[in-house]
C-alpha cells in the first residue's frame, strides 16, 4: 500500500456541520472609551504584529472546527461559555509571548489592550479564568488541534507557501516536568499508578498525578537524559511545520520515520524528497521512501565494514544545507516557546501543547515572510 492510499483515509475538514452553539457574544461595536483606548495603543509593535496575523489568517473555517469539536456550549441550559476561538487564541499568545503560566496569561490579557483586541474581548470585561484556559485544553484533544493544523497549512498554501517540495524529518528530547527518578523506582511508581487506577474504575473519575511517569531514560550525546521526544517534520523551503508527535524518550527515532512522513502530508501529492540525518540511515527507511517514489535524502553514515567515500560525504554536506530548517525550528521554540522542558506530565498534553506551539511558529513565520515580500516590492 502507498501513501496516496494510506493518505485517502485520512479524515477531511472540508465537510463541517452546522450546529447550534451556545456562547457569550459581544457588542463588536465600540464604544467611545474603546476608541479612545485604540487610539493610545495603536502604534506599539505588538499590535501591530496582532493585527498583521488577523489580517493574513482566515479565522472563520478555524472557528468551526473547534465550535463543532467543543463540548462545552452546546446546551441552551446554564451560563454561556467563552467562545473557543477566543480561548485557542489566547493559548497561541501564550506561545508567541513566551508566557509561562495559565494565571499568568489571564494577568497579561487584563493588562495589555492588544491582547484583547487581538482574542475579541471587550476592553470593560475580564480574561477568562486561567482554570477556563487550562480545561480548554483537555476539553480540545488533539484530533481537534490537528485539522486546525491542517487548515492552516492549507491557508498557507493559497498565500504561496508551498509544502510539497520536499521535508526534514527530525526528532529532540524534551525534558520531564518531573525530577528524574531511576528506572526500578520508575517501575514502582507506574504500578502504583496502575493499582490505584484499577480501584477507582468504579467511580469513573480520572487519576491525577503530579510525577511525571510518562516519561523515560535516553542517551543523547554520551549524556543522559529523562525525559519524552518530540518527532517533527518541516517542509524545507518555507520552513513550516508539517507534523510533530510526541513519545517517551527512549522510542528510538527512526521507528517514527514513516509515521512523521505520513502525518507531514498534506494534500494530494507527495514530497518530493525527504531529508534526514545520519540516525534515520536504516535499509526500511530507505525502502520505504523508494516504494512510494519519494526521493532519497537521508544522510549515510560509515558501517563497520566500509568507511564513507568522498561522495557520500559530500552528498552529507548538501543535505546539511537543505534541512538546517528543522534544526531552526528546534532552536526558536526552545527559546521563545521554553520548548526544552515539558509543561504536563502525560504525552497526549505535552502533544497538544507542542502542536499549539508548532501552530504558533507557523504563523510568526509566514506573517514574517510576507512583510518581507512587501518590502522587496516596495523598493
């Protein structure tokens, strides 16, 4: 089976119901106080920067996808619930800001005027409660998270970003939330966890754990490392992010080489070419690009046997041009976004979270790139 065939199955966002919701609206029409506040905060950089991405993004399809997957204020009962698209975009200044707490983040929104134009909330009310932003992500799983991915890969697409000409797959370990622990004490706590959870099945109510259990021992380096992974695949020429995924630490990188490829895809057509250093330089993994017709940029590396010619050793030095990329986006989340270190201590948030900050990387970068084409054609 190709990747055109696995690729068909894949669930589309085109087909979005159209159900009734149940949220707080707000007066968009703004009052005399409102105007005057505008007009105070209308030169600073970072309105300007917010205005610049509600310009460039196409928010209505976004805000369909999370009202239909949002299981929050589909009821006429009780009190209306934040508009989602309200709640993702604080979550997204959270990324760009480098914000480190939820209570944090409901701080800052109260406090700067373009937070709040930016998230459409009135300059007279409050931030929701950092307790609604963090029950936003629980309540938005992944699955929800990746078809607003998707549909902002394919904005991109239409602005001229192309994302078939070839990928970087690469993958950094993230380090726990948690203080290392070693492997038999490791072993216990799971256990433990697994016990206590066998004794309140009966209750329905989840297990809330603040050690990191999720997470395990690497080597990176000669040095040690606990912690999960973070497997990314980025289109080469515009340098966005395709896909990302997250394991224990101790998955091995090239057992996610196929599965990053198959979740970078986006469209009908497949890449071109994939790239990848020297640890992805296994026989499947060659195969498995050979068999879909995809071009071969993995790097070679010397076997036990036979040490590298001079033209394997200068193809390396070509593919080490072409997928810096992904290293570039290693580098600007870890310091910007504190991608480095988890937030959460289970995989399926620490997924969500490095999805929201690959979104958010996104979108600084494209917003970047066309003021830059404004530039050029202005001179």
């Amino acid at each position: 089976m190709t990747l055109v065939d696995i690729y068909g199955s894949f669930p589309s966002n085109s087909c979005l119901k159209e159900i009734d919701m149940s949220f707080k609206e707000y007066d968009q029409k703004p009052t005399f106080l409102d105007m005057e506040i505008q007009r105070a905060v209308s030169h600073p950089r970072n309105k300007q920067s917010l205005s610049e991405i509600d310009a460039t993004i196409n928010w209505e399809p976004i805000k369909k996808i999370v009202e239909e997957n949002y299981p929050v204020g589909q009821s006429e009962l009780g009190n209306k619930a934040y508009p989602p698209l309200m709640l993702m975009k604080a979550v997204l200044l959270q990324k760009w800001y480098g914000i480190k707490s939820d209570p944090e983040l409901e701080t800052q929104i109260n406090d700067r005027f373009s937070f709040k134009v930016f998230i459409g909330l009135p300059f007279s009310e409050p931030s929701p409660d950092h307790s609604i932003i963090c029950r936003f992500r629980e309540r938005t799983g992944k699955e929800t998270l990746e078809k607003v991915h998707h549909e902002l890969l394919n904005q991109f697409d239409t602005l001229g970003f192309a994302i078939e000409s070839g990928m970087a797959v690469d993958a950094r370990v993230v380090k726990s939330a948690s203080r290392p622990v070693s492997d038999r004490k490791l072993k216990e706590l799971r256990e433990k966890r697994k016990s206590k959870a066998q004794m309140r099945k009966k209750t329905q109510r989840a297990m809330r754990f603040q050690r990191d259990l999720e997470s395990d021992w690497t080597v990176k380096h000669n040095k040690p490392l606990f912690g999960m992974k973070e497997h990314a695949a980025i289109d080469v020429e515009s340098g966005l992010v395709l896909s990302t995924h997250m394991t224990r630490a101790s998955e091995h990188d090239t057992k996610y080489f196929s599965y990053a490829v198959i979740k970078g895809i986006h469209g009908k057509k497949l890449p071109k070419k994939v790239y990848a250093d020297k640890g992805y330089c296994g026989e499947p993994n060659r195969d498995f690009l050979s068999m879909n017709g995809i071009g071969d940029g993995i790097m070679r590396k010397n076997q036990i046997n036979a040490s590298l010619t001079e033209q394997e050793i200068q193809r390396n030095k070509e593919i080490s041009k072409v997928r810096y990329k992904i290293e570039q986006y290693f580098g600007i989340t870890h310091k910007y976004h504190g991608a480095g270190k988890a937030r959460f201590t289970t995989i399926v948030k620490e997924h969500w979270d490095h999805l929201c900050g690959a979104m958010a990387f996104n979108i600084k970068r494209v917003v970047l790139n066309l003021r830059k084409r404004q530039m050029l054609a202005a001179t």
